[in-house]
C-alpha cells in the first residue's frame, strides 16, 4: 500500500467504522476521529497506514480498532478468505474446520467469530468450549480429519498480542502453494458471509468438543513415551515444578503427568490462564525473567526439574538443578540435543530404531544436533526457520514411504532453536505437553544411570564438541521499522562483510536466491572459515530482526572449560559487529 495522507487514513478509519460491528473496537476508533489532535492522527496513522498482513503463518498484531490491528473484523475477513480458498480448492467435498484459543484478550471472542464465518459458508466447524493448547488443535485436525484449522493465539508475545494461525488438513501450518492461495483470497475479500450462533448450531455447522479430543490427544501423548514401566517404578524419586505462564498447559501437563504418578507441583499464581499475564512481562519460556517464579518455587520444593509453556503451550522450557545448589537454564539448543540423544538412543535400545531414521531442524538451529544422529548412525536434515516446514518434511517422507521412494526417510523427532519439539507424529507442530512428559522421563532414565540432565550434556560434548549458540533480537516497530529491517539486509546483500568477530567469512548463503533444494526465504547466512555459522533474519512474526550465531570448540587435553571459554570469545567478537550493525 503507498503511503496514504491523513486525509486518506481518515476516510479508511470511517469505512472501518461503518464496517465493524464490536462496539469496542470501533468506539476505539471513533474517538480517535472525534478528537481530531496530532496524538489522534498519529495513532489512526499507525492503526490505518496498512492492513494488518495475513502471512505465510496468519495473523498477529496488536489487539485493537484499526485495519492494522487485531479485532473481530479481521479476524472475520481472513476467515471469509481461507473459507473461500477451501471451497475453491476443495469444491466437492463436504468441508470440516477445527478451532481452539489460548487465554489472550479476545481470543474466545475471535474464535467464536472465525466459528460462525466457516458455518456461514456451510463448512462443518468443531470449537473447543474453553482453552486448549496448540498441539491438540493440530491433533484434533488430522484426528477429526478436518480441512483446516485455526488457532487464536499470540504464542509468547506481550499482552497486548493476539493472533490467528492457519492449519492445512494435514494438521501443520500452511505452506505454499496453499498458503499464497489462501493471502490471495484474504486480500480479495469484499463480502463476508456471516450466521447467528444459535443457526449454525442448530444446522449442526457448529460442533463443541471437548474430552472426544482431550481424552485421545492425552493417551497419545502417554503412547509415545518408552519407559512407562520406569517411570511407574521410579515416579516418586522425582518432583516437578511446572509453569503455564498464565497460558493453556495446566489442564494436560498436569492430567497426564498425574495420571503417570509423577508429582507436580503447578505454580499457584500462574495456575490459570490469564490474558494480562500479571506476573510476567512476556510470557516466554525462552526469558530468564519468565521462570523466576517457578525457580523460586523449584528452590523451596527441592525440585529435580523446573518446566514451564508458553500460552499456547506449543513451547517448552527446563532448568535444571547444577551441584551449586541453584538451578540452570537449559537452552533451546541443548534441549533439541537431550531430546534427540535419548529419542534415538531409547529406540536403538528397544530395537525400534527404523531404517533411514531421521530428524529435522531448522538452519538456525545448533549443528551439534546432526552430530548427535551421526552418533546413531542416522541423519539430520535441516529446513527453514518455522515448524511448519519441519512439519512439511514429515509430510514428504511419510509420502515418500507409502510411494516406495528408497530417498525417504522414518521421522523420529524434530526441534527448533526456539524452544520447540515435536516427539509424535500424530501432531504436526511443536508440543510442549508431549516434550513434558517425554523430558519427566527422560529426567528419571538418567537418574536411574546415576547421572543428571547436564551430565549428560557434558558426556555429548566430548562425543560431538563443546557447541555454543548466540541469539540477538532488536525491535523495530511501525512502518518506519520495516524500512530499517529491509535496510539491514539489502546492506548485508550489496555488501556482505568478510568477517565477523575477527574471523573471515568463508561463504555466505542468501537463501532468497538458494539453490540447495530450500524455498526461497529472507535469510542471510555467513559460514566463518573455522566453522562458525551466522545467520540473520527479519522475523516472520513479530516486528524484530533476529541473529543467530552457532560456535563449536573441540573438547581437547585442556577440558570443556577451556572449550566454553574459546567459544564465549569468538561469541563476544561476533556480537559487537553484530550490534554495530542493528545500533545497539
């Protein structure tokens, strides 16, 4: 959209107006127009200067009045567009939808509404009556064997945050060509089919579930585990403090942990979901700050594992007891490493471990993961930041298989650096309730060999290593932020440096022009001649440019220490040139 004069903005304000129906959202805007000052017109510039963008993933953005903002019309038109783009795609078939919500502000309001637009357009929709995590609305699409789906959640993002992720029949989030398919769609919308609550019940276009979806979601999530017995024998050796974050992981982290004789210990002031989250200020396990209350309470209670899940409970966070008597946060990195070794080790123990087996993560993700699969003679492939792509290598594999390609390989487990796993294929996104369960075992498996989760991190870093990753983020908000952002990469692309941290750049890869066999993406990435990888990237879902940097030391006659201590100072060079370049 080019740049609009306040003039402009204030008509696209009025037809707004005149367009939605929550009262609340548009008395917003309407005092914005009634107060008619500078502070005023700033803001309907901010909340009119574009339409909020239903990318690749849906929709997020700040819940408010405004065709840039979050709010009941939006979230209504990008409905009305995927809708369409079903019933073009699909026009034969009688069409299902699935719909959950995390605790955000509006999040059962806008669920409610993308409910009754999907009935209006006579495709059969199953709502969660209350709050469920992410993972189960992935399970309940391939479960119910729905078309779509739909999750209303902001992930880990502040408060004043929600959003809108689309599903594809096979239970991940859409990928192309479906997912430009369906922006076409949203973008062409001029008519949005509406129905009452009340008809679209009636008509049996709307279906409330609850424990039909629970219930198997929970016994799945229990089937994948390898110990059963272990634990059963053991569960009383272990304590578990355990934080939603204000969020939706209370209700199966707890069940089902209970259900194994594991003890939790819930933190009470983040027990319930709250959409203020009072306690925090974001609600993200990947943040120190985010766990202070459950390491408190894991201090007091003498726990052997503190974990914790976003809102939406797609992510996971762990800290673990050091022999300081304090407890240690365990990184997204290290735990995609613990994960991957006990996975492929519990199978080649049990003798289940499948030919050509496999894992996924992404290319910002610690290479110290291919070097643990390498460990169990298996692979690790590596796709695009966004679990919808690891989602989408398991799709082509499990096709592969069935069509008999010898190249296709078994998924046994994929991870993220950001804090997301996926353990079962029966869910095609991150599931931080799986990986709770999968890591109060894994956390008994390793005490019953005498050692904790670090020594056993410490045992891999002679294996494969000592690996040790950097991350950086700046925001950068509003139009003038995207202009910023693209400026940072288009510098990077006419002028790529020849060394970062001291060190010569050996290779770069612009994987907006790839030609490895990976779409194209905004995505730089540096390869440092002793092996150091550098990657940068604007975020597909927040308003901030991301860096990411991967170390790796060998574990020589001086010791890890010496190791940790060489990678901390290449890290250290390499973040300076880093926040030279973003203003830091």
């Amino acid at each position: 959209m080019s740049e609009l004069n306040i003039a402009q903005i204030k008509e696209r304000a009025k037809e707004y107006v005149a367009k939605e129906k929550d009262c609340h959202f548009r008395e917003e805007v309407e005092k914005l127009l009634f107060l008619d000052t500078e502070e005023a017109d700033k803001e309907l510039i901010d909340r009119f200067y574009q339409n909020l963008e239903f990318g690749t993933g849906g929709l997020r953005g700040i819940i408010g009045g405004g065709y840039n903002r979050m709010n009941s019309l939006v979230v209504k038109s990008a409905t009305q567009g995927l809708a369409s783009y079903l019933i073009k795609t699909f026009p034969d078939k009688a069409l299902k939808a699935a719909i959950a919500f995390d605790s955000r502000h509006y999040s059962a309001e806008f669920s409610e509404a993308a409910a009754l637009i999907f009935a209006a357009n006579g495709i059969k929709t199953y709502l969660f009556s209350a709050q469920r995590p992410t993972p189960e609305l992935s399970f309940a699409i391939r479960r119910l064997g729905c078309d779509t789906g739909i999750v209303v959640t902001a992930s880990h993002n502040p408060p004043q945050y929600n959003g809108y992720k689309a599903y594809w029949n096979d239970g991940s989030q859409v990928i192309p060509p479906h997912d430009v398919g369906i922006i076409d769609e949203v973008n062409a919308v001029y008519e949005i089919k509406e129905i009452s609550k009340k008809e679209a019940l009636d008509k049996g276009l709307l279906v409330i579930i609850d424990k039909e979806i629970d219930e198997p979601y929970q016994e799945m999530v229990k089937a994948s585990l390898f110990r059963k017995e272990l634990i059963k024998q053991k569960a009383n050796e272990v304590k578990i403090v355990f934080t939603p974050l204000h969020g939706t992981g209370a209700f199966h982290v707890e069940k089902i942990l209970g259900d194994l004789g594991l003890k939790v210990i819930t933190v009470p002031e983040q027990r319930e979901g709250d959409g203020n989250f009072p306690t925090v200020a974001f609600p993200n396990p990947e943040e120190a700050a985010a766990l202070e209350m459950a390491l408190a309470l894991g201090k007091k209670e003498n726990a052997d594992v503190v974990m914790a899940t976003d809102p939406d409970a797609d992510r996971f966070g762990v800290a673990v007891p050091d022999k300081q008597g304090g407890f240690v946060l365990v990184t997204g990195n290290q735990m995609g490493v613990l994960l991957a070794d006990y996975i492929f080790l519990s199978l080649k123990e049990q003798g289940r471990l499948p030919p050509n087996a496999a894992m996924v993560n992404t290319i910002v993700t610690t290479g110290m993961q291919k070097k643990v699969a390498q460990y169990y003679n298996s692979d690790c492939v590596e796709c695009l930041t966004g679990f919808k792509w690891i989602a989408g290598v398991m799709r082509n594999w499990e096709l592969g298989l069935a069509s008999g390609d010898p190249d296709a390989k078994n998924f046994v487990f994929g991870t993220e650096e950001s804090y997301g796993y996926n353990i079962a294929a029966d869910v095609r996104d991150k599931d931080g309730v799986s990986v709770a369960a999968l890591t109060a075992e894994m956390t008994l498996y390793w005490r019953s060999q005498g050692k904790s989760l670090l020594d056993r991190l410490d045992e891999l870093y002679g294996i494969c290593g000592y690996w040790q990753e950097l991350g950086i983020s700046k925001y950068f908000e509003g139009s003038e932020g995207q202009t910023t952002m693209s400026g940072i990469m288009g510098e990077y692309r006419k002028n790529p440096p020849k060394m970062l941290g001291g060190i010569d750049v050996a290779k770069v890869r612009d994987l907006k022009n790839c030609t490895d066999g990976l779409p194209s993406s905004d995505v730089l990435q540096f390869f440092l001649t002793e092996g150091t990888v550098v990657s940068v990237r604007p975020s597909g879902t927040e308003p901030k440019i991301k860096f990411y940097a991967s170390c790796c030391t060998e574990v020589g006659a001086d010791g890890l220490d010496s190791a940790k201590a060489e990678a901390a100072r290449k890290l250290d060079a390499i973040k300076k040139d880093i926040r030279i370049v973003i203003g830091d």
